[in-house]
C-alpha cells in the first residue's frame, strides 16, 4: 500500500466504554433500545427483541449486567506543507500549486 504522507505523527488512542447499569442514559442500554430499529427493518422479529430486552432487565436487577466497548480513534496531524511531504504524479501538481523549489 502506498502512503500518502497526508498526515504525519499519527497516534492511536483506546477509548473504552464500560456500563454496569442498564438505564437512560448509559450507552449500553440506548444501544440496546437502538436494536429495535433491526425489527422495523425486518432483521429480527419483536418476539426476539423483547426476549432479548427482557435478559437484559433481569441482568441488571441480579446485579450481573455489564456492558464493555472498545472504540480504536487514529488521531493523525495533517502535514503542515503538503508539497513538502507529498510526491505527487505530474498531473496532480496543479491541484496543490507549484512545488517548492530546491535552493540554488
């Protein structure tokens, strides 16, 4: 894969979510209130829904719901001069200026 030196000093950040309550507004129970949008598409049946809702009731009310995400974010710096980092075809120069020129 060729890269396109666009952006420069990239860093990974983890970002983790983590509910163990099952209620308005933890991200875990609006994602599973979300899913009833899979029954009006026709993805799964309302039957599987509430059946599915329904375990996560009790496993809040027993004190065993736990809700984890892992979220990845690449978080990068645009290169402060393009031309500078970037070899580009030909064609292309005329989409970012002239390249700088190299010092006599």
């Amino acid at each position: 894969m060729q890269r396109s030196n666009l952006f420069v000093d990239a860093k990974l950040v983890i970002y983790q979510i983590t509910n163990t309550k099952y209620e308005f507004p933890h991200y875990g129970f609006k994602s599973v209130q979300g899913y009833g949008d899979m029954v009006a598409k026709g993805l799964i049946s309302e039957d599987e829904y509430k059946a599915f809702t329904a375990d996560m009731d009790y496993l809040a009310s027993s004190g065993d719901y736990l809700f984890c995400i892992t979220t990845f974010i690449y978080v990068p710096k645009r290169a402060e001069d393009i031309t500078a980092h970037v070899l580009l075809p030909a064609q292309e120069i005329h989409r970012f200026g002239s390249l700088p020129q190299s010092p006599p």
